[in-house]
C-alpha cells in the first residue's frame, strides 16, 4: 500500500498593500514533497494586527488543502494523509 502525504504552508505580508493597509496571503501546496499548487492572495479584510494575518493565511491554506485532499483521493481511490 502507496503512502500519499499532503503538505500546506502558509504565509502572510501584513499590510503590504500601501493604499489599502490589506495583507496579502501566500499558500503552497506539496503532495508527496513535490510543489502542485501555490497561490498569492490579497486578504478580503483588514487586519489589525500580524497575528490575524497569519491565522487568516493559515485558515486559507487549512480550506485548501482539505479540497484538494479529496479531490486527491477521488482521483487516486486511495487515502491521503494531512
């Protein structure tokens, strides 16, 4: 039996849009130690402080990773590991 193992990581750049004081999310995705999808967003709300920041940009990457997990697991009919 094959081991299917998903990694998320998850960054944020508080306030990095100087007009707007929004902070912008980054979320990379590794399945089995190779890079499958990764994507920079700005972030819906104003953050006061870093800390939201980062729990926003982890919460994001936590959602997508889930979505991809089944989406994995549909297409290889096997379970993948979070």
């Amino acid at each position: 039996m094959v081991t299917y193992h998903l990694d998320s990581v998850s960054d944020a750049d508080w306030a990095g849009q100087r007009q707007t004081r929004r902070s912008i999310s980054s979320v990379q995705m590794y399945f089995s130690g190779s890079l499958v999808a990764s994507h920079v967003r700005t972030q819906k709300s104003i953050a006061l402080s870093s800390g939201e920041s980062e729990f926003v940009a982890m919460v994001s990457g936590a959602t997508e990773s889930v979505h991809l997990k089944d989406c994995l697991e549909f297409i290889l009919g096997d379970e993948v590991a979070v």
